[in-house]
C-alpha cells in the first residue's frame, strides 16, 4: 500500500465523516481502513430483531446531509446502514475504502514525525497521521459466567445475532438491559414460551449497600409490593 498522507481507521459514522471533510478541504491524500468487508461500523454488525436507532434519527444523520425521508422518528438499523452506504457514494470515498484491512499495531516515529501502520496480513506502511474511528463497543462483551462453557444450548451475542435460531417455544434467557437488550426482548417475548432478563450488572452503588434502598433494589421486593395502589 502506498503511504498515505492521512490514515483513517473504521468507516462508521465517525469514519466516514472524518473522510467527507478531508475531501471538502481538497485533502484527498487518505486511505480508509477496514477490517470488515463492507462499511458502516454498528449498523453493519447489528442485525437483531428490533435492532433500530435510540435517539431521533434526525439527530442521528450528518449535519451537512439531512435526510428528511426516514420512516420513522428511530429508524431501523438497515435504514441508518442504508444512509451510511449513500453518503460514501455521493462523496466518492470508496476508491480510499480498504475492506478486510485490520490494524494490528500503531507505532509513532518522534524523529521522523511519521506513523507506522501494521495490518494483520503482515503489510506495514508509514503515515503522517492516523485517525481512529473505530467506536467504543464494536467488540463483544462476554460475562464471565462460571460453567458457561459447558452449556450446550445455543448461545450468542446480540452484535453477533444468530438468524438460524429460532426462539419460538423455547426457554430464553437474556443477560444484560442496555439499549440492544430494550430493543429486541419484546421481540423475543412474542415467540419463546419463557424468557428470563437477567441485568449484567446490579444496579446498586456499591458504597449505598446495606441500605433499605439496596435492599429493595437487589430483592425486587420492598414497600411498593406492600403499598396498596395510589389511587
């Protein structure tokens, strides 16, 4: 790969953006590496059922390509991954995409003022800047749950959504209440015969246990089960 004047690493939002105004500046020395083979960072990789945006859409869109024609107020990731995939047209960037091209290491030369770029194919290359895109939660977080390498039951995560299993008339069980989980448990509700939310992590600050408040939170139970109903 020839050297490049700017590296850009991730081609989501953030990504595509940095690319789009490089080019308004009439910069168009850069690369945009990517380690999957097709664009669009989160809205790429999820694909659950429900899986849609959290904040209005039009708040969601680049300042400089607004697009009044979402279908809904939170539109649905293929929508979003549609957006995505038009902009890097209309701003010709696809001749800069590089698909399949994961960065392995950064190293910093402080006499020559460069970057030296590794990808996992073993290519090395030197730039003058680099400029991370990658997004905060793009890999998978796993709890550590003791003997959940013995279950034998299908299991997945749901950036990681497996179509070919069917939840219908099956007992389910869900760690985690993020924003994923809200969006795709009542879907899931409609088909298993028994789903089972479990918070990934307690909802309790540590320094406040012991107190009544703890307590209930962590036993689900307390005055609200005892009160009648406000009228």
């Amino acid at each position: 790969m020839p050297s490049p004047g700017v590296t850009i690493i991730g081609s989501g939002f953030a990504g595509l953006c940095m690319a789009i105004k490089l080019k308004e500046a009439g910069y168009h020395d850069f690369v945009i590496l990517e380690k999957a083979g097709e664009l669009g960072g989160t809205w790429r990789d999820n694909t659950y059922p429900g899986c849609a945006c959290d904040v209005p859409s039009p708040l969601y869109s680049f300042s400089f390509e607004l697009n009044p024609g979402w279908s809904r107020l939170f539109s649905p990731q293929e929508e979003i991954w549609d957006y995505l995939r038009a902009c890097a047209r209309k701003y010709d960037l696809e001749p800069h995409l590089r698909f399949g091209t994961e960065v392995s290491g950064l190293e910093y030369d402080d006499e020559r003022a460069l970057w030296r770029v590794s990808t996992g194919d073993g290519e090395t290359f030197e730039t003058h800047a680099v400029v991370s895109g990658v997004g905060a939660l793009h890999v998978p977080s796993l709890p550590e749950i003791p003997g959940r390498e013995r279950f034998t039951g299908t299991a997945f995560h749901s950036a990681r959504w497996d179509h070919s299993a069917d939840p219908a008339g099956k007992r389910v069980a869900v760690v985690g209440t993020g924003a994923s989980a809200v969006q795709f448990v009542p879907v899931v509700a409609e088909q298993a015969s028994r789903l089972t939310v479990l918070p990934a992590h307690p909802a309790v600050d540590p320094a406040q246990a012991g107190t009544a408040d703890s307590r209930t939170a962590e036993t689900g139970h307390g005055d609200a089960r005892r009160r009648p109903p406000a009228a």
